[in-house]
C-alpha cells in the first residue's frame, strides 16, 4: 500500500498519512491441485453434506414428533385442571 501525503489541509498539517486505497492492489491464492482433483473434491464435500443434511432433518423431525406428543398430554392436562378450578 502506498502512504501519499497531502499538501496543506488539516491531516497534512497534523503530519497523519492517506491511505491510497486505488493504488494497493490484492492478489489471490489460487488453489493447489489440478481441476479435475478439486471437482472431485467439491462433489464429494456436496455429497457427505446432503448426507448430514437428511441425517439431521430426520432427528430434528423425531424430536419435533416428541415435543408434539408431549404437549397435547400436557395441554389436555392443563384445560382438565383450568376446568376444574373454575376458569381462574
């Protein structure tokens, strides 16, 4: 990155530095390996990803199915004694 300075101003009489952030420049890695490696790669990852994916779908449905069953037992529970009470 280069620190230009300007001339007069306030940042110049205070002797701070101006970042010049058109004249930095970035570069980019690039990846190791041939291309046909990473496809490999990318398609595998994707693959064990969609795995997980259903695989935790299907506990988070379980766990779903259990809160459910466990609410209507408490939630019938609840309007029996709410009913016996008199409403209060």
């Amino acid at each position: 990155m280069r620190i230009i300075r300007e001339q007069g101003g306030r940042d110049a009489a205070a002797g701070l530095p101006i970042y010049g952030a058109a004249d930095s420049t970035q570069k980019q890695k690039s990846g190791g390996g041939g291309e046909g490696s990473s496809d490999a790669k990318s398609g595998e990852g994707a693959k064990k990803l969609a795995k997980k994916g259903e695989e935790l779908k299907e506990e988070m449905d379980e766990l779903l199915d259990e809160i459910d069953n466990v609410l209507e037992e408490n939630a019938e529970e609840f309007v029996k004694n709410y009913v016996q009470r008199g409403g209060q």
